[in-house]
C-alpha cells in the first residue's frame, strides 16, 4: 500500500473538516468568510430581486450573486442547484455569495418543499431561508396598496410579524387583502445590528389563502366630503350588503345598513358634526360570512377660515407670480416661527427634529408663562441644545432608538380644538440656526380645526397619552405607529391629502400625485432615492411635459440623478453651492389652474429611510395659488443653478450647472448630442484652460484645479459656436 504523507494526511483531514452534508451543516458549522458548496430546491423567483432562497431537508439559505446572474443561468423556482461560494452575511441574513464560483442546475420542474407551519413569534434564525407558513394572519394595513420597499405589520394567534415586499415584487400596487388568511413566504431577515428583523417574504398572491367567501377587495375610501356628511365606498369580490358602524371614538356607536348585495359599496354618513373625526368600520355579509374593514379615521370639512400660507427662507422671483406674490423671510424665519407660537392660547403640541434658536426658544417660554399647555417631542439623536434653555416645568419627549434621522417632523399645532384659533405650522424647516437662515427651506402654515386635530392624533400615539404628560411606556414611534389618522380634506374649499411616515405610504402616496401630472413638474430636495417616484416620473415625461429637479444630495449613494438625466429629464445638482437645498418640495401642473395643481411638501426626504424608519409628514395640496407661490421659490433656485445655452440654428440645446460652480460643473444636454462636439473653458485673457470632447447628452467636469475667478465656456458643433459666462468659486 502507497503510504500516506504527514502533510498529505492532514491535508485530506481539513477538507473533511471544511466539507458539508447539508445546508444546516453550513449554516451552524462554518464562519464568515469561509467556503461551503450547498445544494437544495430554489424557492423563489425575481420578485425578491436577485437573492434566491434554496432548501434542503435540513434548512434554508440565501443565495445572493450580486445585482444579477451574469455569467450563470438564472435559477427559477423548483430547481435544484448546487452553489459554491463564501459564506457573508448582510443586516442579520446569512447568505452564499456575491462571490460565487459554481452554479449548476441539476434539475428543474421539482415540487417546492412543504412551508412549515409556524406563528410569527417562531420565525428567528432555525427557519431563516425556509418557505414557512402563518395561519389566520390579520394585515393592520389591510386595504391598503401595496408598495415596494415597505413593510406591512400582521397579527397571528396573538402575535404580531411583519411581511416585506421590494419594489420587484409582483404584488406591488395590488390591494393588501383585510381578510383574515394564511400567508406563506420565505422566512428572512434585515437588522443593521443582526439582532432581530425577521420578516416574512410573500412571492405573489398564491401566498395568500382567504379563510372566507367573501373580502374586501379595495381601500375605504371618503367622498363628496362636506360639514356635515361624506361618503364612505369600498369593494368586496362578491356580493354582499353594506354595512357601516361609526362614532366620534373607536368605539363607534351609530350605523347604516344598506341590504342589496352588490360588489361596489357606498354609503352616505349625514347629519354630523362639522371639523370632527368621525372612526368607521365597513363590513359586508354574504351567506353568514362578513369581511370586516379595520376602524378608520375621517373628518368633516371644519368651520374653520382654511387659510393657507407659506413662507421661504431664500429669494424668490416675483416676475412669475400670476396674482400674489410669494414671501421670502430671509433670516427672520425664527422670528414668524415664534409670533405663531406665542399667538396660541390654549394648548401648543410641538415635534421638531431639531432646536438651537433663543428667539423661537423664548417664545416657548412666553406662551408657558402666558398659562398655555405644552408638549415637546424631540429626537434623541441630535444635539437639541435649546430645549435645556425651556422652562423647567414644559414635558420633552425624546425618540432614543437612534434608527435613521429618527423624529425627523418639524410640525407645530395651536389650539387644534378650537374652531377660529386652530393651526398647523410645517414643512422643511429644522428650528436651528443654518436651517432658519442659510439653508432653502419652506414652511406652511394652515388654519383648519380638522387638519390640526388629525396631527394631535399623530403626535398623542407618539406621546404616548393625551394628557400633558407623556407615557413613555405606551409611546409609539418609526414603524410601531398605527394607521390611526385622517387622509382626505377639504382646506379653504381646496383638497389636502395628510400623509406620516412610516405607517401612511408616503412614497406611494408622491409616486400616485407624479403620475397625475399633465403639463409640468417641478421639484427642490434635499435627496431623492426612491426607485418607484423616478420611474413615475419617467412614464409621464414627454415633449408635452416641462419636467426638471434640483436636488442638493446628487451623487448620494441610489441617488435619481443620473437615471433621470439619462431619461432626458434634466435635474441640477446643487451640491458644492452655499446655503444647502433642505426642501422636500414637488410642484405639479403650476402652470394650468384647471389642471388641479398641488404643492407636495413637508419633513420626508424621497428616501427609504424616511419611507421605511423615520416618523415624519407629508401634505399634498391642491391648490393653484400655492403652487404659483413655490413656483416662484424653485425659479429663482433653477436660476441659479442653470445658464442657458441656446440653441445655435437647429443645433444646440444646453443647460449649464451649477452657477457659480465651486468643485464641478454640469453640462447637460437637452437633445441627442452631436458627434465630437467641443467643449471649451477660457479665461477672460482668452487662454484656453481647458478642453473637452462632449459624444453623450450629460458631461462633468472637474473645476477644483482652476483659479476663481469668470471664465467663458464655448460649445462648438457643427451648427457653430455658443459661450456663456461661468464663474468658478
């Protein structure tokens, strides 16, 4: 017999060490970092993206190949696949991969594995990876659409779960079923700190499995909403009778029968009380089997004036206001802040973000003095160094789980339960010092008794009580919040869509306003990263449309900004300019007052941490006045980021940005570009400092190495020369 060396022995000995029979085998026996090959039934397709689940007898894994499957065949549900790869991990999910090395399909067309039954409380790490089941599960959103990127909370046999959808998924804009069901999906996990995050993963809508004969099959919506009555619709996909109970409180208390059976349910709520909330719940009944609806906030239209203002920190161009002309506060922002504050006279709920301002911080002291009743939510992330400068004797609640920005609102409300005196005061504006001064912000102020109750709501569930003092211990904050408060108004005779995040679908809500555009959008944000608001905006854009943006943050990491240049929209960035663009603002159709303008505003940056993490608010508008007046705000912004180029013969149609440029500027081209078209940069000597070939329709160039100072920047083609002044900082 050949004998065996040491070194060969030990050799063969660590491959036995290193080899694995079965996915849990690689799943409890091998580190980070470390090599497994695994093999099971795939049990998902691209609704989850690019991230396959496989399984085996034993257990569940992750399989993740980066973006996509280049340089491997795509495995579908019901392949078998064997998969070489380094075991990572990503916010708590263990996974194969992105460095994979082998992807083999040993066979396709083979049964899913059986889900294992559990309830919300057991999915945790031993069925991660695994297709699982939840019996009699109740969706708290139920009759909501679903949209991508978001959670959704559920309960089961007194437990509560979360379910996941990304934007990929088939079931996004589909309707959330209210009926009580069994869900099946994949057992996964997001938590930064890998503790934690278990959510299910629903595929399609064969992972929903109705327990009755008839459900609810769209939202509880509100119409024809006046001072004394609204309608309340909904469908069911059978027919059933109408049924709705309502109340001042959650217990509700009155009822309408209506008994023909139909499938498309209204009914008529009259006689109430107008600037109320009034809860409903809807149900219908078909055979004995009744679908219920969960217990829904609505108001009547208030006796209040509806006055709407707005006011913004940097310069505006009156020369485009079509009656009134817009307000630019400049550095006295704090000052109009604190005159709102002490004008209160009753009660004054204040949550802000952030407070560093010793007028707007007197002014919370005065109105105390003044024997006004105040409650302060802050975020307990941030330095909030002027609330040590309140009265003693004023409650501040702090949000303390350090998850993204946090209590992220900047929202005022005065005397909500009184008719002439009740206010709302929000928008972008943080109560410190850059942002009252320096940076672009905007804040509105509304004179409504029904929308301020509906933020008293919002900001009691994070208070924790409606008293004057907080409860922490029953605080609710981020993703713990219910869907508790109104949507729908009627504000001064104009529509107003109320939205808090993340509970609402905020982006669902801004991506549903975009695709309503019929003539021009126009946008001012701090970030912009939500795949499904630049995609609506792309289906809408056309010659037909005037569509452009700025936005502060542009190349932050899954930022729009390329994707919508690419798509011939053309966006400005602004980042490397002074006074930084902190608006969260959309202006749609400004242009056309029979074409239902809006103004979108308020604390959500278009991103999926405020979607998905911070508590925050969004107010849709639509009213023409408004959005003439933020029109004239976001002219001047444009104005000051763009130099028009104009076209030379039928050639060249070019915008230059930013204007004064500090460390790079922007060429953005508004047709195909033409072949070797020449880009120049002169100083005012006529020495040519720099030159450039431009063959796509957006080029950057890198302005640190030159001098400040005025330069002359000449685009040559085929059509002939055009120049423009650029200033360098």
């Amino acid at each position: 017999m050949k004998k065996i060396s040491l070194f060969t022995f030990a050799l063969l000995a660590n491959l036995c060490v290193l080899a694995q029979s079965d996915i849990l085998d690689a799943r409890t026996n091998f580190s980070i970092g470390q090599e497994v090959t695994v093999s099971g039934i795939v049990t998902n397709d691209g609704s989850l993206g690019s991230v396959r689940y496989i399984q085996d007898e034993s257990a569940g894994i992750a399989i993740y190949p980066g973006q996509n499957w280049d340089g491997f065949t795509e495995p579908m549900p019901g392949d078998e696949i064997t998969v070489t790869g380094l075991i990572t991990e990503f916010n708590g999910l263990l996974e194969v991969g992105p460095d994979l090395s082998v992807v083999s399909i040993n066979s396709s067309g083979n049964e899913l594995p059986e889900p294992l039954v559990i309830t919300p409380s057991q999915m945790n790490e031993s069925v991660e990876g695994q297709l699982v089941r939840i019996d009699a599960a109740v969706f708290a959103a139920g009759g909501q659409i679903i949209q991508g990127n978001s959670t959704y909370n559920f309960t089961s046999s007194g437990e509560d779960g979360v379910a996941y959808f990304r934007t990929s998924n088939a079931l996004v804009g589909e309707v959330l079923t209210s009926c009580e069901a069994n869900i099946t999906g994949v057992a996964s996990q997001f938590s930064f700190d890998g503790f934690g995050g278990y959510q299910l993963l629903l595929r399609n809508s064969d992972d929903f499995e109705a327990l009755q004969n008839i459900c609810i099959s769209s939202t509880i919506d509100q119409d024809n909403i006046t001072t004394t009555s609204f309608d309340i619709s909904w469908t069911t996909d059978a027919a059933g009778d109408s049924f709705v109970e309502f109340g001042t409180t959650p217990e509700l208390g009155d009822e309408v029968y209506i008994s023909d059976l139909t499938t498309d349910h209204v009914v008529t709520l009259d006689n109430l009380e107008p600037g109320t909330i009034y809860y409903v719940q809807v149900s219908s009944n078909l055979n004995g089997e009744t679908t219920t609806s969960n217990i829904l906030p609505f108001a009547t239209v208030s006796l209040s004036s509806g006055e709407i203002l707005a006011y913004f920190t940097g310069s505006v161009d009156t020369s485009v206001a079509t009656d009134e002309e817009a307000i630019s506060l400049g550095f006295d922002m704090n000052d109009t802040i604190a005159a709102y504050i002490t004008r209160a006279q009753h009660t004054l709920d204040i949550a802000v973000y952030n407070i560093n301002n010793d007028l707007i911080e007197n002014a919370i002291n005065t109105a105390y003095n003044n024997g006004v009743q105040i409650r302060y939510i802050a975020e307990g992330s941030t330095a909030n160094i002027g609330v040590s400068d309140f009265n003693d004797n004023i409650p501040v609640l702090y949000r303390e789980d350090n998850e993204g920005s946090g209590m992220h609102n900047k929202f005022l409300i005065a005397d909500a339960e009184y008719t002439d005196l009740a206010y709302v005061l929000t928008g972008s504006t943080n109560w410190t010092e850059a942002n009252l001064t320096t940076d672009y912000n905007n804040l509105v102020v509304i004179q409504d008794e029904s929308l301020a109750k509906a933020y008293t709501i919002e900001f009691n569930e994070m208070w924790g009580s409606e008293g004057a003092l907080p409860d922490a211990l029953n605080s609710k904050f981020g993703p713990e919040k219910s869907i508790n408060t109104p949507r729908k108004f009627i504000i001064g005779g104009s529509p107003v869509e109320l939205i808090f995040s993340p509970t609402d679908g905020t982006t669902n809500a801004i991506r549903d306003a975009v695709l309503e555009t019929d003539y021009d959008l126009h946008f001012a944000l701090l970030a912009f990263t939500r795949d499904e608001i630049a995609e609506a905006m792309l289906e809408v854009n056309s010659i037909f449309v005037n569509m452009n943006g700025i936005m502060e943050q542009a190349n932050n990491q899954g930022s729009e900004f390329e994707p919508l240049n690419a798509g011939n929209i053309p966006v400005y960035s602004h980042e490397g300019i002074a006074n930084t663009i902190h608006h969260k603002y959309c202006i749609i159709d400004h242009s056309q007052p029979a074409s239902d303008p809006m103004v979108i505003t308020g604390s959500h940056n278009w991103s999926s941490t405020a979607e998905n993490i911070n508590d925050e608010n969004t107010l849709i508008i639509h009213d023409a006045r408004l959005a003439n007046l933020f029109y004239q705000e976001y002219k001047k912004r444009l104005d000051e980021v763009t130099v028009n180029i104009d076209e030379v013969s039928a050639g060249i149609d070019m915008k230059v940005y930013p204007n004064p440029a500090q460390n790079v500027l922007n060429l953005q081209l508004n047709e195909l570009a033409q072949e070797n078209m020449l880009i120049s940069l002169t100083d005012l000597s006529g020495k040519v400092v720099g030159q450039w070939n431009m063959n796509s329709n957006f080029l950057q160039i890198e302005t640190a190495a030159f001098s400040r100072g005025m330069y002359i920047l000449s685009i040559q083609s085929t059509m002939g020369i055009k120049s423009a002044k650029i200033q360098l900082q």
